[in-house]
C-alpha cells in the first residue's frame, strides 16, 4: 500500500515539473543514466543538468 501511495505521488509530482527539468529527471532516476552521459548525449555541460 505505501509503495503504491509513493509512487502516485511521485507520478503526480513528475508530471508537475516543466519539460526540461522532467526528461533530466526521468533519465537520470528513473532510467539510470547519469547525469554525465544526459550531459554528452544532449551537448550539454554536466554543471547545467
């Protein structure tokens, strides 16, 4: 039951957040990339994400 009310809140809250700051998020938490290789993929600076 407490996994369940986690991870409905967690959805809700994810789905709250803007874009940008949602797919770094998914990424990194949720698919286990980190954030260096997010950083590469999207030519971005490991500071930025």
């Amino acid at each position: 039951m407490a996994d369940g009310v986690i991870r409905s809140v967690l959805q809700r809250l994810t789905d709250e957040l803007p874009d940008e700051p949602r797919i770094v998020f998914l990424a990194c938490i949720a698919d286990g990339m980190a954030p260096e290789q997010f950083a590469e993929l999207f030519e971005l600076t490991s500071h930025t994400v």
